[in-house]
C-alpha cells in the first residue's frame, strides 16, 4: 500500500459527510497541532480516495463494535466516525464522549515516569523499595531490593503473574523468577508504578499527570478506580492527542513536553530480548518474534503483519488502541467494544489494516 494515500478518508462526525473545498489543504507539510476548541481536517477530495473503498471501512468498524475511529495526517483529522446507540435523534457517542483506554494507559504511565526523571525525581535505575519501602512484596530482602522501576515498565519484575494479576496485596507479589529473566505482562508491578511517581514527586499522580502532561496538550481526561485498575477515561480525540505527541518526540507546538529524548527512544524501542515486541510499556511492531499477555509462547513474525512494521502501538482490552507511524506522520485511534472477544484483539487490528491496505 502507497501510505500516503491513507491520509485521504472522509472527515466522519457523528454521521458521515464529505469534506468541502474550503478544508485545510493537505499539501501543507508542517505539523499542526489542535487548539482546545477546534481541530483541523484534510479533504479527502484533492487526495483521489476511493470511496467505496471507505464505506467498506465504516461498516467493518461498525459491525466490530467500534464507536470512535480517528485517523490523523501531520496533525489533521482525516478521519472522525463515531457509532452508537440513537435516542431521540441522536447519537449517544460522539467526539465529546469519553471512553476507557484500558491497558493502553500504560503508555500515559510510562510518559509520567519519564517526565519525574527529568525532572531529577527518581531514576529508572532505582531500586521500587526506595519508593514503595520494604515489604511491598512477599520475596526474601535480597530479591524484593533487587527490582527496579525499569523492571515494572518492561514488565520483567519476575512477580508471578498467575496469582490474581491485578492485586496490590504485598501477599499476592509473590517470586516465579530471578528478575530480569521473565518477561510476563503483569498489572499489579505496572499500577505501581503510579505509587513510584507519587513518592518521588511528592504529588499525587494525578496531579502530576494533569500539570505535567495532560495539561500541556489539551487532554480532558481523567483516572477512575475500578477495582484495583487505575483506568484513564477520555475522548477518541484526547488519545489523538497524545499520540501526536509521541509522533513528534514529545514536543507540541513549539513546547518541549517531554525533554528527555533519551527516554522516548528507549521507550519506543526494544527493552529487552525475551519479548523483543515491547519497549516500555509501548508495542513494537518492527520484530521477528512477540509475546502476548497471558502466555510464555514466543510466536515468530510481526506483531500485526498487514501492518507498517515501524508501527509503534499502544494497546488495550477489548481493541483499544493507539497506532503510530513515524514516517508518514500518522496517527490512528481506535474505542470500543471487544471486536472479536479475544484476550487481545490483535487479529482485528490486522483485519483493519487490511481494510486500510485497501483504500488506495
């Protein structure tokens, strides 16, 4: 597929419209990044789209579950479709309407970590127990002192993932492996790594989530406890956001968001070699070989193969994900139901990028 071709899809509100002649002019190259109150578009007009080729996106999206779907060129929406129930007249979902990000949060943690490192808060080299004290899990002294934050974000603490995979109880942190020698996707290690940022900011973490990074680019979103699961709730749109942050190295409008461009590299690479497919809380696509959550099976291949393989995911239960593509300055939202009730709906993912192969 010619990517640049993708940019073209119909700008899709609450129902589908066709853009008009007076829409930005997708030529223009800068990045643009929206204000709070208003958002830019491409026509897809004077990109040459096929449309029927879109109809058979929409209704795909709609017959998965999907209830908001973005697609975003240098900072332009060349897509918005929302789905969803109708009464009296309209539409109980649309771009104001805020939904769960699931695991794909774990991407809003890890910039928050990133953020306390640059500001001299905590290193990602330093023990949990320095933050969490002792005694935050069941393992001998020795063992506990020898996990660090970098292990919680590349999920290699060596916790035992089997028992309740959530909790935070001390008694359910139990040891499986020496750390740094198992890769296994584990809630409770991530989840506390907001307790980590708020000791060493002295903040609770929401606080230094909003003043540090939502506010900085307009985010309206916000944390929910459901359970023993910190859950980030907001707009299809707010998750665009942030994923034009990342495509721009954590710089928005002119603002240096996140400095440490140490940090976003290594983020956004491979964090270790016994699931090359994950960087720090963030998907890899570029690999030989993955690791999903819940399984020890290492599978051969691209993580999503009708996928760019320099595609850069954040992902989360029951399909919601945020797509990245670097090159083609590319961002990609997708919220809602379980499109195939899988544990992790990658096979949808790659279904929608077939549909996208498609649309040139």
């Amino acid at each position: 597929m010619k990517l640049q071709l993708l940019f073209c899809v119909l700008l899709l509100c609450s129902c589908s419209r066709l853009m008009d002649d007076s829409d930005i002019d997708p030529s223009i190259e800068e990045t643009y990044f929206p204000s709070e109150g208003s958002w830019d578009t491409i026509a897809p007009a004077t990109l040459g789209w096929q449309l029927d080729k879109i109809d058979v996106l929409l209704e795909a999206l709609d017959n998965s579950g999907t209830r908001g779907f973005l697609i975003i060129k240098d900072g332009r929406i060349v897509v918005e479709h929302y789905n969803g129930k109708t009464i009296n007249g309209q539409q109980d979902f649309d771009e104001s309407s805020y939904w769960y990000w699931a695991s794909a949060a774990k991407t809003l943690v890890n910039a928050t970590v990133g953020l306390a490192q640059e500001r001299d808060l905590l290193r990602i080299e330093d023990a949990s127990s320095n933050y969490l004290g002792k005694g935050w899990t069941s393992l001998e002294e020795n063992k506990e002192a020898a996990i660090n934050i970098w292990h919680h974000l590349t999920m290699t603490t060596g916790l035992d993932d089997a028992i309740t995979d959530n909790t935070l109880d001390p008694g359910s942190l139990l040891y499986k492996a020496e750390v740094g020698t198992r890769w296994a996707y584990h809630n409770a290690p991530y989840t506390l790594l907001e307790s980590i940022i708020s000791e060493a900011t002295q903040r609770d973490f929401t606080d230094f989530f909003d003043e540090t990074l939502a506010s900085k680019i307009g985010m309206s979103g916000f944390w929910n406890w459901i359970g023993e699961d910190h859950v980030y709730f907001s707009t299809a749109r707010d998750m665009a956001r942030f994923g034009l942050l990342m495509l721009n190295a954590g710089q928005w409008n002119g603002e240096e968001v996140i400095i440490d461009q140490d940090f976003i590299g290594a983020s956004l690479e491979s964090s270790q070699s016994l699931n090359p497919a994950y960087g720090y809380l963030w998907w890899l696509n570029d690999t030989d070989s993955y690791m999903l959550p819940g399984s020890q099976l290492q599978f051969n291949g691209n993580l999503v193969p009708n996928a760019p393989k320099e595609m850069l995911s954040a992902i989360g239960k029951n399909g919601q994900y945020l797509m990245i593509i670097p090159s083609q300055n590319l961002v990609i939202v997708r919220m809602g139901d379980n499109p195939d009730q899988s544990l992790v709906p990658l096979g949808f993912m790659n279904d929608l990028w077939a549909l996208l192969n498609e649309i040139d």
